[in-house]
C-alpha cells in the first residue's frame, strides 16, 4: 500500500474519469489520495470528490498563483470549510516567485494568513515554494512550532534547506522529477532526507515520472517515484511505500484503503 500525499483530481484533466483513475490507482496499491484545493472553487471541488471516494481526502486552501484575488472573505470561506467531512489540512499554500501570477506582498500575505489558521484549528499545512527559498524558509522557522505539521509539496531545493526544514520538523515531499535524468539535487534530497521526513506524490495531473514523462499525471504513478527513492536508497519498494505512507497517514490523520 502507497499513499499519494498530493494530486488534483479536480483538474480539468480528470474530468469524467476519475472512477477509472481511481481504479488504476487501487491496482497499483494506492491507498489514499490528499487532495489539495488552489482557491476556495477547488477547494469546494476536492470536498465533494473527497465525499464521492473513500481513498480521497481534501485539503482546502489558496495557492500563491490566486493570491493576488484572495480577500478577506475568501480567506473566511477557506476557515469556514476546514471543518467540513474528510479536510484534513490546509493547502496548498506557499510562494511561487518563478512564475509570479501574484504579486509577491499579496502572497506573502496570504500565506501567512493560512499559517494563521493552520495555528488557530491545529490543522497540518502543504506548501508550495518555488523560487522563492528565502521568504519560504523565514515563515517556515516562524510557525515550525506553532502548527502541527508542515510538509514541503514537490521540493525542489537543495539538499542542505532540506537538512534544516528536517532540523525544523517539516516533511519533504518528493514527485515525478526525482526520476528524472537531470534531477541531481532531488536524487541527493532523496538520498538524504530521514526516512520518518519522506512522503511521495504524484502532483497530479502535472510532472509525469519516468517513464511516463510528458503524459497526464495520475495517482497510479506514485509507484514509480516510490521506486527511485528506494533505488536511491538501495532498499526495498515496500520499506519506502511503508514509511512514507505510515508519514502522511500520521500527519494528516487519515486511514487508507487497502488495496483487494
């Protein structure tokens, strides 16, 4: 059993097929799926088909992209649905200062009003940070013991911040370009990080892993990055399916399916 810690089943790319990917999923061990919301609609969306599937949790949450529209109100509207059947966390969230669809005051802004509710509802947090390792790493030491987890979604930064999120207390969560030819730093990130900080996802339906680079993302695949970590690590599949499922089992408080 494996657990996607990370994928937008809501995304237009599953539209009307998320029972088959959900059963490609369960052949392939897939215990679970987090899925994380990106603005208060998504949100809502993850809810729902978190309502329609048993492996499916949600996380509710505005990412960095939707910073710039997110009011007060929306951030009232993401408090108010955190209580809602199968939310287990707040995401995801962060600073994306690569592609800087939000002015950087207005992400920063809203991603430590999120910390702010992961504080008051003791919820654990995903976050996003790309290109942005400076601010990230300066709230990230603010709320590391004021929140109950944080997990850093699709890290992509070095080895070394890796060291000191670990020394933090945070998750780092690996994705598809692990398995990549040119991931040097997420190979070296693999290799290093604690076994208990490890989680794996997909980020679906985004960074197909090798060997389905440049097709659809789907939860089914986690399997492959799975694989890469324990090659990296020159262990078994099942030990790495097994820690990092137990990781994300553990933060978010969810019970897998398993698999018949």
């Amino acid at each position: 059993m494996i657990i996607d810690s990370h994928a937008h089943l809501d995304d237009g790319a599953f539209s009307n097929e998320i029972d088959m990917v959900m059963a490609r999923a369960r052949a392939e061990g897939v215990g679970a799926v987090i899925n994380p919301g990106a603005d208060v609609a998504s949100s809502k969306a993850a809810i729902a088909i978190a309502a329609a599937y048993p492996e499916v949790y949600a996380l509710a949450g505005i990412h960095p992209h939707e910073a710039a529209g997110a009011s007060d109100e929306a951030i009232g509207e993401i408090a108010a649905i955190l209580s809602a059947p199968k939310v287990v966390g707040i995401g995801e969230i962060g600073l994306d200062y690569y592609r800087e669809l939000s002015p950087r005051d207005d992400q920063l802004r809203v991603f430590r009003a999120q910390m702010e509710l992961a504080r008051e509802t003791g919820l654990p947090v995903q976050i996003h940070s790309r290109d942005a390792a400076s601010d990230t790493l300066k709230i990230v030491r603010e709320y590391s013991r004021r929140v109950a987890a944080i997990v850093m979604h699709c890290y992509s930064g070095s080895a070394e911040m890796a060291r000191e999120l670990v020394m933090l207390g945070c998750y780092i969560s690996l994705a598809g370009p692990v398995t990549y030819g040119n991931a040097r730093k997420q190979v070296e990130v693999a290799g290093q990080v604690p076994l208990d900080r490890l989680l794996v996802e997909t980020d679906s339906p985004y960074l197909a892993p090798n060997p389905y680079r440049g097709r659809r993302n789907e939860p089914a695949y986690v399997v492959e990055t799975a694989r890469k970590i324990a090659a990296v690590r020159t262990i078994s599949f099942e030990e790495v399916a097994a820690a990092t499922s137990a990781n994300a089992a553990g933060i978010f408080g969810i019970s897998p399916v398993r698999a018949i």
